[in-house]
C-alpha cells in the first residue's frame, strides 16, 4: 500500500503555481500528478487519501545540503538525512561535495549517486567540488551536477580561495557555479588578531561581514567577466543584499536560510556553539534586510545548508567547535509559521522553497503542483502548533537550531513521486528517490 504510486488525494487545500489555492482533489498516475480537480472520482485500484484539513505544498527542493556520506557517516548519513527529510516534507535535495572522499571526480560522484540510489528516501543530486588542480575533472563531469566552489571557510584541497585559483574556473566551460563567499584571508588575518577568545559571539566578528561581501563582489565580477552561471549559497548579510538589488546580472542567482533570516548574534547566549555556522549568524537588522530581499526577488530562494556535527563536537567549545547546524527537518514548519504569522504568503513559501530552487537549477518537471509535474508533494497541518522537541528529532546529529520554537505547517504526509514517504508520524523506510537531472 505505501508503494503504490496510483493514488487519489482528495478535499486538500492546493497551492497552485500561480499562486491562487483550491480545495480539491490531485489524481496521481505512476508517480507524476495526472489531474487536479475540485472533485474527482476515484478509480479502481486508487488508493484514496484523505486530506481534509490539510493544505498541499509542492515538496521542498533543498537545493544545498551536506548528508556526510561517505566518510563522515557518524554525524549523519544518507538514510538518516532522507528520513529527515521526510518527516520535513523535504523531497529534492542537492548536496555539497565536503564529504570524504571529497566529491572531486566522476568516480567519486559515481558511487555517491550509486549509495543514494540504495539508501536515499527522496530525490537526490550532487555537486562536484572544483580544487586548484580538477579542472579536466570538471571538464569531463556528468552534464547533471553543479559545481561548488568554496572560497573561504573550508579546509584542504576543497578551499579555493584566491583569485588566480578561482578565475579559470569561472574562464571554462559552461554549468552552474555555486559559491560559498567568505574572503578566507580576511577570516586568517582576523582569526590571528581575535585569537584565545572563547565565546563563541566572536565567530560572527572573526567571520565578518566584510569577509562574505568581499567574496561576493569578487565572484560577481569574475561571473560578469565571462557571463557564466552563478549561484551565491547562503546569503548572510544586508550589505551583500544591497549590493546585488544595484547589481546582479540576469545569469546570477541567490538564496537565503531559514537561520539568516530568523536567528541572529543574539543566539550564542540561548545555544552557544549550536548557533555557529558558516557563513555566521549577522545582527536583526541583516535579518530585516534579508527579508526585504527575498520579497522583493532580489534573493531568489530559501536553502537549509543542513551541516550536521555531533553534541559531542560542538561540546568542545569555540573555537573547537565545528560550524554548521541541521535544517531540512524544520525548514518548510518554521517558514510556514513565519506565514501563519502574516510575514509573507503561503504561496511565497511554495515559490521560495520548491519552484524556484527547480528553475534556477533546471531540474525538470518538479517544484510545483501542476498537471504532468512529478507528484512530489507535502500535505501540512496549519490549524495544530507543535514545538520542535529534541527527543523527536531524526537527523543523526540529534539536535535542532529551532528548538523550543512552537511551530505549525509540520508535514502530515510526504509524498516523492507519488509514494507516501511520511504518514502522520511514521517515516515508511521502504521508499526510494530518484536521480535529479540538474545544471
Ligand atoms: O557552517 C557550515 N558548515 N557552513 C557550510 O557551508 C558547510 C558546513 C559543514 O559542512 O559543516
């Protein structure tokens, strides 16, 4: 019954593409959405589900996200994260190269996408990480992958963080290139001049705003240069905002997390090292000017940049603590609260975290309820509030950012190409995702 990818959802509240919402039915026909009507009749061998109550959402395309596997597998692994995934009504992700061996070749991606296929409960793509040295590698890459760079806050053969090592990356070829923008000579020099302080508040002075703007306005003149297809991944302050509402090229796009729009400096005091990530959290005024940013299109998108590490890590105090915090499980939850509380639009949400991750990325046929879409979907619950609780989290890791925030849009159902992933609490460990085509 979980399998069956024929299925009738009937009496949902639908979040249409165009922003408009009926309360209706979603025929679903080996895996893709066939029909969407106020009623309709359901056929033999349907499997029938009742969403009254519940409004659809197409699922989250999480377009940046670190799963660990391989190699890291005791902060999180591909099962763990997918199950994540679905009780988050997450269904499309795609993930960063830092994982062990890192994701520099097509072998090495090869038995990324072969681990996926076997243990993935949602759709899945990768990147390909550039190095100083992998050009002919990301030459010769599967066309259906990214490319990241990391420019600062990465260690080893992944950091390519000068100039000269960037450009020819930019001056070949023609995919999508993702940026991690924080100016890793600056964040050196700072982290010299701040050294022995303890408090994990610091992270947000050594890590600058100036060190994100820097790289940002260098990987925007090296993407103008050579007109190629640019990505800035997690967009943390209001003067990077700015800067790209005066300037970014029609071939340039941009996201914004959850935790750089809700949290800020202020949550080193409530959690300590779990508020430190990479870019860090900025100051309430960033957060307002991100927010503009994102209404206005300026920031085409939401992403979660999940990055697990243990209680056990970030017990070690900064600056052993290592950077990064999970999200796939409450992103869709906490950004419908935001919502509810008449911050944006529902319609907004489903544009910022499913359709336009899909266009920007090309990934085809997902990210929106339509007819021949694929009929990845999320049926939430926006009339129940519920906090985030520790003990019911199910990424490995075993905490959350957003802890002890009482949250409503929490998935009821999770469905990836027409498979009920997630049932009211039960994650069906059976279903598998497939490969994205993306670029
Ligand atoms: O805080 C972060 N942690 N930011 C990133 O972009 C990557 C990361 C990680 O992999 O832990």
């Amino acid at each position: 019954m979980f399998s069956d990818t024929d299925r009738l959802i009937r009496h949902a509240q639908i979040i249409l593409p165009d922003g408009d919402s009926l309360l209706g039915d979603v025929q679903i026909r080996q895996g893709k959405i066939a029909r969407i009507a106020e009623a309709i009749a359901p056929e033999a061998g349907d499997d029938v589900l009742d969403a009254q109550g519940l409004t659809m959402f197409p699922g989250v395309v999480d377009p940046q996200v670190h799963f660990r596997e391989p190699g890291l597998e005791y902060k999180e692994d591909l099962f763990t994260a997918t199950c994540a995934c679905a009780r988050g009504g997450v269904t499309s992700f795609l993930e960063m190269p830092n994982t062990r061996p890192l994701t520099t070749t097509q072998a090495i991606l090869d038995d990324k996408l072969k681990l996926a296929s076997q243990k993935c409960l949602v759709n899945y793509g990768f990147f390909m990480g550039a190095t100083a040295e992998n050009l002919p590698d990301l030459r010769e890459a599967n066309p259906s992958c990214g490319i990241k760079i990391f420019m600062g806050s990465a260690h080893g053969a992944l950091l390519v963080s000068t100039e000269a090592e960037i450009e020819p990356i930019f001056a070949e070829g023609t995919r999508l290139i993702a940026v991690h923008a924080e100016d890793q000579q600056r964040i050196r020099d700072r982290r010299q001049q701040f050294q022995g302080i303890t408090d994990p508040v610091i992270h947000s002075t050594i890590q600058d705003r100036k060190a994100a703007l820097n790289a940002t306005q260098l990987a925007l003149k090296l993407s103008k240069k050579y007109q190629r297809r640019l990505h800035i991944l997690h967009l943390s302050t209001g003067d990077e905002a700015e800067l790209l509402r005066q300037d970014k090229p029609a071939w340039v796009t941009t996201e914004v997390t959850p935790q750089h729009l809700l949290l800020n400096e202020t949550a080193y005091e409530k959690i300590g090292t779990l508020a430190q990530m990479n870019p860090p959290l900025r100051t309430a005024k960033d957060n307002k000017i991100l927010w503009q940013a994102l209404k206005d299109g300026v920031i085409d998108f939401i992403a979660t940049d999940h990055a697990p590490h243990t209680l056990e890590e970030k017990a070690k105090g900064y600056p052993n603590s290592p950077s990064g915090m999970p999200g796939v499980e409450t992103s869709l939850a906490v950004m419908l609260t935001q919502a509810k509380e008449g911050k944006c639009s529902y319609a907004q949400i489903a544009n910022w975290m499913s359709a336009k991750p899909a266009e920007a990325y090309q990934i085809p046929n997902k990210g929106k309820i339509k007819e021949g879409y694929d009929a990845d979907l999320v049926l939430v619950d926006l009339e129940n509030y519920h906090p985030v609780l520790r003990e019911e989290v199910v990424s490995k890791c075993g905490w959350n950012p957003f802890e002890g925030w009482n949250l409503t849009g929490w998935a009821r159902y999770t469905i990836v190409g027409g498979q009920v992933a997630f049932d009211r609490g039960t994650i069906n460990t059976e279903v598998r995702g497939k490969a994205l085509k993306f670029g």
